[in-house]
C-alpha cells in the first residue's frame, strides 16, 4: 500500500507509529517546514492511502499545521491530479468532515473519505484517541473490510460522501 502522510511536526511520533503499527510505513511530510503553498499536491497522485493530521475548523478550506501555519488549502487539492483508483483519504484532525476537503477528494476521484466530526485528541508520544481510531481504520483497511464498515464503532469519525 503506497501511503503518504502529512502532519503537523509536534504529531509526528504519533502519527508514524499509528500507522506502523498498523502496518504501513511511509515517510512522512509535516508542517512545518511543508506549508499550504510548498506541499507537493501532485504527491496525492501517487498514494492509495492518504492520511492528514492536522488541525481544522468547521467551514474551513485551510487545514494547519503548528503554530496555526496553513497547511494545506482546498483549492491546492480541488486542482490537483486525479487520485489513483481506490485511494482512500483518512482526515484525523479537528472537525474534518465540517470542511470542504471531503467533497474535494471525492471530486479528485477518492474512493472513500474518512473523516472526523467533532475535535480530536492525540498524545504527542503514545496513540490517543485520534491515533487509535486511525490505526485502526488502517488495520480494517488493509485487512480488506468493506468501506461501509470501517468506521463501525468509532464515534468520532465518518465515512464522507
């Protein structure tokens, strides 16, 4: 599975063994030094697993990385390239399915987005909540687990569009 990875920096060790320990290893980008307009969007072709953790609001097309620096902007995904058959988008931060990145995935061609409600909450050097819910999206995916069962039982998180 070609995953790509993209976090704010202070979530960096959560978020690689998150996915580590569901299996997948990639190396990650994160924010800083990436920002809204140096993240390469053209990289979102080239995965079939696409996993942001970086804060959100409600309505918004910026999602941040520390320090609140814009991290990547909805119309940089809305204009990229197609996403590969099958790829499948994984939005862990704060109120991801309360923004456009959603429905601007699905439009790049994303087979299923996964995304949270509410606010989400990790730990900086151990899998908390948010961590826990994603690797275990993770571990269902790669586990072969119909789309429409992923997120059974994980209350913060969704299954968009």
């Amino acid at each position: 599975m070609r995953a790509l990875l993209y976090c704010y920096k202070s979530g960096l060790i959560n978020n690689v063994l998150g996915l580590a320990l569901a299996g997948v290893v990639t190396r990650p980008f994160t924010s800083p030094p990436l920002d809204a307009e140096s993240f390469p969007y053209a990289r979102l072709a080239n995965a079939d697993l696409i996993y942001i953790a970086l804060h959100g609001m409600p309505g918004k097309g910026v999602l941040w990385g520390d320090e609140m620096l814009p991290a990547l902007d909805v119309h940089g995904v809305s204009g990229g390239p197609d996403m590969r058959p099958g790829a499948v988008v994984i939005l862990e931060g704060c109120y991801g399915a309360k923004t456009p990145f959603p429905q601007a995935f699905k439009e790049r061609g994303a087979a299923a987005v996964f995304a949270s409600r509410d606010e989400t909450f990790d730990k900086r050097f151990t899998l908390g909540k948010a961590g826990t819910a994603g690797n275990l999206m993770v571990r269902r995916l790669r586990a072969g687990m119909a789309i429409e069962r992923v997120v059974d039982g994980i209350d913060t998180f969704e299954l968009v569009g």
